[in-house]
C-alpha cells in the first residue's frame, strides 16, 4: 500500500540517483544542447543566483511565473527555505516562521519594515502567494538592513511595473476543497501592468488584486494535568498536603507511592470558521533619465473572520462507578482509565468576530549622482488596526456515566453511554466572557543610502546612511467575566434560538468520541440584543460594549535612529578572489509608555502612569566571501543583532482571573514588564557552497549563536487578596546559546536519458543544539518551539507542457511550552510531524496554464505530550487535507 514512509524512501533513492547523474556527468561538454530553462526549474535557479552573488547567508524563493507558487501564502511557502521552520496550522494555516531556532524575525515588504496591529513583525499569512514575486530570508546581517530580528529578515518582494519588459495582464483562479470543513473555498488574483515612453521619461503602472476565502475547521482532543489522589480517588487540601504536592513539581509514578496519578479534567475542541483575505497592490514608476528613478507603492492586506471554538471539559475525577476500578499504565501508579458517575460536564462557544486592515504608504527616488556616487531615498507611513468581538458562554450539566480512556493510541477518549452530548436536558446557561480588542498601531519612517565608489587599496565601495522611524502602538482590550447568582436552563424563553451543534462527524472516528454536541449558537452570541441579555442575566452594571480593561491598555511611542556605515572590499590573496563587507550601524530609541498602574490589594484601583527609557547599541559586522574555484565559494561572517520587546510584554498593568468553579482551585495572572531589555545576539556562519553544474548546487553552513537577554515568562505562586493566583511575568532571564549546520542541496542534471530529461530535486537540512540557560540558580532547558532536526525533499519534473512537483516537511519533536500547575514532568512536548503535497500543472497554451495542488495527502495529525507520550500524553489535532483546481494567465 502507498504510504508516506514509502514516499520518504522513494525520494531519498531519487534523490542520490540524481546526485550520482549529476557528479557522473560533464557539464562543461561544449557538445551539449543549450538548455533554456522555464517553469519550477527557473524559479529554482533564479533562487540560486540570489544566494550565489549576495554577500549575506540568504536563502530565496522566486515565482518565476505570475502566480506560480502552489502554496497559499507566504508563511506556507517559507517552509521550504532551508533553516526555516513553522509552526503547526491554526485555522487551517501555517503559522509563525522560525529562523535557526528563533521566532524574533523583521519582516519587510520590498524592504520596508512591515507590522500587523501593535506586534513587532508581520502577520505574513496576511500576504497572498499569489501577489508574489519573490521570498527572500536573511540569516546573516549587514549594517544596512534594518534592525529589530536576532532571528534574521524575511522580504516579501511585490512586483513593480519595471519588473516587465512591456505590458502584462494576468489572472488566476483557483477553487479549493477542506476535506475537515467539506466546503470549497475560492482565490482570485489579477495583475494589470504597463509601462510607458514618453517625452518627460519612462512611465509604468501596475495594479494587482486578490481575494481569497477559508473555510477551515481543526478538531482536537486534549488531557488535562495530573494530581496526587487517594487509591479511592480523593482529593483534597489534606491529601495535598500528605502526599506533598507543589505546583509545578514533578512527582514519582512509582507503584510503591501512597497515592496514585491521575487527571482532573479532559475534553475537546472542535474550531470553526470563514476567513476572507482582501489585499491590493499598486506601483507607479518614473524614470525621467537614464540616472533618475521614482516610485510609489501603496499596498493593503485585509482579513475578516468569523467562527467559534467549540469547547469540551469534563472532570474525569468524579466519583467512581459502583463495582469498577482505576486501570494503570503498567508499572506505574498511572491511572490509564476510569468509569465515573456524575462528572461535571461544560459545552461552551467561544465565538469571535474580527477584522484587521493593514495599509503601507512608500514614496522613494534613486539617484545616480554620478559615475561614483548613487543616493536613494525613501519616505514609508504605514497604519494597522486590528479588532474583535470575542464572546465565550459556557453551559453546564453532568454525564451521568463517564468511561474516559487516557491514552487511545495516543489520544484521550470519552464515552458518555446513554447521555447524547446534543441533549439540552438538565443543561444550565453559566459563566458569561463579554470582550473585545482594539489594536491600533501607525509608524512614519524616512531612510537615506549612499554607496559611493572609490579606490583605496581593497576598499572599492563606502556605503552609509541614516533612517529614523516613530511609530505609536495603542492597545484597547477588555474581557469581563461572571457567572449567574441562579442559573437557568439553555430551555428558557430569554434563550430562544441559543442551541446549535458542532458540524458533526468529528475526529471521523479516529477516536473514540460524540460525534457532535451541543453548543451555544455562534450567530446568537454575537448579536448585540442577546449580548445585553446575558450581561443582565449575569449581573453586569451595563448594556452594549463595555468599556477597556485599565489592566489591558497602552499607549507607546518608540522613536529610533539609526545610523550606519560599512565599506566593500576586495582583493586577491593566494590566487583566490576575497571580497566582504565590515560596518556597523548604531541604533538610539526613546520610548514613552502610558498605562494604568493596578493596586490588586485596594480594589484593583487603577493610577494612570508614565514611564520613558532610552538606549543606544551598536551593531557590528563583518563578512568575507572567498572564490575557491570557478564553482566553490566559501563565506565567514559574523555580526550582532538585536530584538525589542513586544508591547504587550513592556505593559506594567496586572490582570486576574479568580479560580473557576469546578476547575482549578487557583486564579490566574499576567502582566508585562517595562523594564525588559532588548535581546542581544552574537552571531557566526561559515559556509560552503559548490554551485557544480548548472542551476545545482551542494551547499552547507555552520552556525552559531549567543542571545543575552533573552525574554522567558515566568510563572510563580502568589497570594492576593487571601485567593492564590499562578502569576506569569515576563523577564530577562540568563542566555540562549546553539549552534547548528544547514545542508542544502539542488540538481537538475541534464544527462539523464530521454525519459527523465526534466527531473531535479530540492532538499535541505537543518541541526540545531541548543539550550536556554535561565539566571540565577535554575536548570537549563530546551529552546522553545526549535525542532534538533528538520527537513524538506522536493522532487520536480518538467518535460512539454506538463510540470509537477511533490514534497515533504519534515521536522523532530520540540519543547513548545511548560507546564506549572500540576504533577506531571514540566516540559509540554510536540511530537515530530511531517506533511506531504503535490502540485501539478499543464500548459493549455504558452499564455494558460491549469493547475492541481493538494496538501498534507497523507492526513498527518499533531500530538504533544508532558514529557512521556505514553504516561502523559495531552493533545491531538487533527489537519485538514486540502485538494485545489485552478487556471493562470499571463499574457
């Protein structure tokens, strides 16, 4: 049977078979036929060149054709960029690109800086793939690039009017099929783009536009924490206290203990929606003399979404049925599975609604002052403001009997017997969640280049500059909470047209679960008459939206200047062609940070406040490139960056949330705080590339890095008010130190015979070892959210009008969180994961082309575990498996 683990073999075997014709063949036989490249093969190569002639370690993807990239956005596409890793889907999307180990990354778009709402960096799952030209991501930093990522820079490269010989028009339409939401989803883009002589200069316009929908759903199954019971299934301040219980700390599973582990709680959650993706480009272009250019981009990236997470909790620590008992995970004093009576049983909607829109503003000019001298300039604005509504209603009933089996081949299962999980019966309306956010954030940046050639020994190039940007960040949230002094059935008159169900047929039965349950209706929570309703049902003092929460607001200005100088040089030393750059660039910022300051032993009394700090830091660099042979080139670089902290993390104010009833017996809070200092990182690369035949290359790089600063919640146990709260603060805490090596590898060998003229392969791989090494007395850990091992395999083929692809992402388990609650071992473990697509294409005529894309065909799920996936096991999310259809035109 076909199989992923055949499919990993398949291409591993194609992949040294390619190697073998290429290392086999030679390429410098003057006999051979030119080979015009086209297709996936350009791309490829283009990809290539960047990487070759830079200066910097920069890996590239390019989309040779209009809309060529078969992934649905640029997070997507990033995945196959050497030392890249993602995150695993949310809504049906890739999420959060890692560069070697670390998620703090500059996003530009054409190379300026970009942000979504008040974060530092972009939502770049907000950018189409189809209005994309080319991906650049930059692992090594030179004194012109923009600070702000110790992770590195990812430029998003749009099209512009010069880009074209003439005229062009283009569109692609594409359909796609969510087997999870069973809908079919469209995405449209059109390119118009023109160019003119005319007796004031060159002029060109371009204007491209797309719109895309996704209707996704994510369906999971997760397993609460661990706690010390009595044998019998007690649990108490007194047992607590006994078996020496603390927050946080892992406790034996030996059978010789007193007492016996077992979960709390267990559940589910099934996540639904649309989202709809707008975004527009447009690009003028003037050239009034061969030494004078202009332009102005505008762009805007939209989204507006709407759905629910449907939420499943129940206690799998009610009292056991009559004449049953605990099972164990053998050799331990594990509890496996149970049957209970009357477990407390929560359906709950957490329904949102909410919106972002996202404007850049760039006018520039570049200046050829003369033979020596080029000048350009640039003037960037930019506004985004992200909302939403989010309302979350919980009801409560019980199981009258519960079988919970804690690890079903991996997974958590309930089955409830008799009791429908769509049954309203004995089902109560409780705790109400009213909320909103507003997320508004603007900058103004003005920056100035020079390069100016001389000669002065093995200098040939100065470069220099200045760029100062303001940018304002202000945070509106608020998120309310109460339950009812008396409850009411989900049955009473005020609650008409409430009840709704999850779409059905879930985890399609790959555990063993209701299929469906009821849940609070989506459309209902989020209308603003039966909004009131429940505020007045729960006792809030107000109607319509409430008012932000002092604890969630900020207002920040961040003023910076950056100043920077570097120099080219170049030289021969023992034959060899050296060349590189050394600078630095000096980077100020002032900042001015307005809150409230929350007095949570006086009433959570909220006092305005007002804090402001400055620093300065250099950033030194320097590279050298050396051509050991016509196809060899090795790089040394080594440089210093820096990343500031997020907004949310400077914000002083404190929030709580008092412990749950039936839940945890602890509240919950958080706050920021400002005096968190930028992460500094010293980094060091050197490389070996071997570009040995045409549009091939073997390329390997080691790396190491060293972050000082580096910004780490903690979570400690305080007393407030007579309640316990699990407090988690933000801090500077100790270094991140790793290293690691990339492998790339890329071949189109032309000597095969007939049959497989056309076949190449992409592949990459990337090693990370590494540690965070808190301050103070406390262990080492794992690096957060960086898999020791990844890599991808791509096998393309291109022969006529046909062209194919199939590829596989692969990376290891990694630490994705820690746990701080429970009994359980500290560390939150993802399983490793791998997914598999395929894309293919036919050319109708030189101007259309047909494509066929599916994604993840082998349906790979997601799995994370405390520490031991067999004891310990905690959730398992299913994806989606997508197939699309489409058509593209260029004419």
């Amino acid at each position: 049977m076909f199989n992923k683990k055949l499919l990993s073999t398949t291409i591993a075997m194609i992949a040294a078979f390619g190697a073998a014709q290429v290392f086999a063949a030679d390429e410098k036989d003057a006999g051979a036929e030119e080979i015009v490249v086209t297709g996936i093969r350009a791309s490829m190569s283009k990809a290539l060149d960047i990487k070759r002639e830079n200066s910097q370690v920069v890996d590239a993807i390019v989309a040779e054709d209009i809309g060529k990239f078969p992934d649905n956005n640029v997070i997507e596409a990033m995945q196959h960029i050497t030392g890249v890793q993602v995150a695993v889907d949310v809504k049906g999307e890739g999420q959060s690109p890692v560069i070697r180990g670390s998620a703090d990354v500059v996003t530009t778009i054409n190379g300026q800086q970009v942000f979504t709402g008040t974060g530092r960096g972009m939502a770049l799952q907000d950018v189409p793939a189809t209005m994309v030209s080319g991906i650049e991501v930059y692992k090594s930093t030179s004194a012109e690039m923009i600070e702000g990522g110790v992770g590195g820079l990812v430029n998003v490269k749009l099209r512009r009017p010069f880009d074209f010989e003439g005229s062009k028009l283009a569109f692609s339409a594409k359909g796609t099929y969510n087997d999870q939401s069973e809908q079919t989803d469209p995405s449209l883009s059109a390119l118009v783009s023109n160019r003119w002589d005319t007796s004031a200069g060159e002029f060109g316009a371009l204007l491209n536009v797309s719109y895309s929908e996704n209707n996704y759903r994510e369906e999971a199954v997760w397993g609460g924490g661990f706690f010390p019971y009595s044998p019998t299934g007690v649990r108490n301040n007194e047992t607590d206290a006994l078996y020496g219980f603390t927050p946080g700390k892992e406790m034996s599973n030996a059978t010789s203990n007193p007492y016996i582990l077992m979960r709390d709680a267990a559940g589910a959650w099934d996540r639904y929606g649309l989202t709809k993706r707008p975004a527009v480009t447009a690009s003028f272009q003037w050239a009034p003399s061969d030494t004078v250019e202009a332009y102005f981009d505008t762009t805007y990236q939209g989204y507006d979404g709407k759905g629910n997470m449907s939420f499943l909790f129940t206690r799998t620590d009610a009292a056991k049925k009559a004449g049953t008992d605990y099972t164990f995970h053998s050799g331990t004093n594990v509890v496996s599975g149970a049957q209970t009576v009357d477990a407390f049983l929560l359906r709950s909607t957490q329904a949102f609604e909410g919106s972002t829109d996202s404007f850049q503003y760039t006018t520039g000019v570049k200046w050829e002052a003369n033979d020596k001298l080029t000048v350009k300039a640039d003037i960037n604005y930019q506004k985004s403001t992200f909302k939403n509504t989010g309302i979350i209603l919980d009801t409560y009933t019980s199981a009258p009997t519960l079988n919970v089996n804690f690890n079903e081949n991996g997974a958590v299962s309930l089955d409830t017997g008799s009791y429908s999980m769509n049954s309203a019966d004995n089902t109560n309306v409780g705790t109400f969640f009213d909320g909103w956010t507003k997320s508004t954030s603007d900058a103004f940046a003005l920056k100035v280049d020079a390069d100016y050639l001389v000669e002065l020994g093995p200098i040939d190039k100065f470069q220099f500059g200045i760029r100062y940007s303001s940018r304002e960040a202000i945070n509106e949230d608020v998120q309310n909470v109460a339950g009812p002094a008396t409850q009411l059935s989900i049955n009473d008159s005020r609650f008409n047209g409430i009840i709704d169900y999850t779409p059905g047929n879930f985890m399609k039965g790959d555990v063993s679960y209701s299929r469906s349950w009821l849940t609070p209706s989506v459309n209902w929570l989020l209308n603003s008459k039966n909004q009131d309703t429940l505020r007045n049902y729960v006792g809030f003092n107000y109607t319509g939206r409430p008012d932000f929460d002092p604890t969630r607001y900020f207002d920040i200005t961040e003023d910076t200047t950056a100043v920077y100088g570097q120099f080219h040089y170049g030289f021969e030393l023992a034959s060899k062609a050296v060349d590189g750059l050394v600078g630095a660039r000096v980077v100020s910022t002032s900042s001015d940070l307005n809150s409230f300051s929350i007095d949570a032993d006086n009433n959570n009394a909220a006092t305005p406040i007002s804090l402001s700090s400055k620093d300065s830091v250099v950033l030194p660099n320097a590279s050298a490139r050396i051509q050991l042979t016509d196809d060899l080139v090795g790089r040394i670089n080594g440089s210093k960056t820096l990343t500031r902290p997020a907004f949310l993390d400077l914000n002083p104010a404190l929030t709580l949330h008092a412990p749950i009833a039936g839940q945890i017996n602890q509240g919950t809070g958080n706050s920021g705080n400002v005096e968190l200092e930028p992460i500094l990182s010293t980094n060091f690369d050197v490389a070996l590339e071997w570009y040995f035949a045409k549009d091939s290359s073997l390329t390997g790089t080691v790396f190491k890095r060293n972050f000082s600063g580096t910004i780490v919640s903690k979570t400690s146990l305080v007393d407030i008010g007579g309640v316990p709260y699990r407090l988690t603060k933000p801090e500077n805490s100790g270094e991140s130190d790793y290293t690691g090596y990339e492998i790339g590898f890329q071949s189109f060998p032309d000597n095969l015979p007939s049959l497989l003229q056309g076949f190449g392969i992409q592949s990459s791989y990337t090693f990370i070892d590494g540690n965070l090494k808190p301050s103070g007395d406390l262990p080492e850990t794992d690096l957060f959210n960086v898999s020791k091992n990844s890599y991808s395999i791509a096998v393309a083929y291109e022969r006529g009008d046909f062209s194919g692809r199939i590829s596989y992402v692969y990376r290891d388990g990694f630490k994705s969180g820690e746990n701080t609650c429970c009994s359980m071992p500290t560390n939150i473990q993802a399983d490793k994961y791998g997914s598999t697509d395929v894309s293919a294409s036919y050319n109708i005529t030189s101007d259309i082309v047909i494509t066929v894309d599916a994604t993840n065909i082998f349906g790979d799920n997601f799995h994370d575990y405390f520490g031991d996936a067999t004891l310990y096991n905690r959730d398992t999310v299913r994806f989606a498996k997508t197939v699309s259809a489409g058509i593209r035109a260029s004419f």
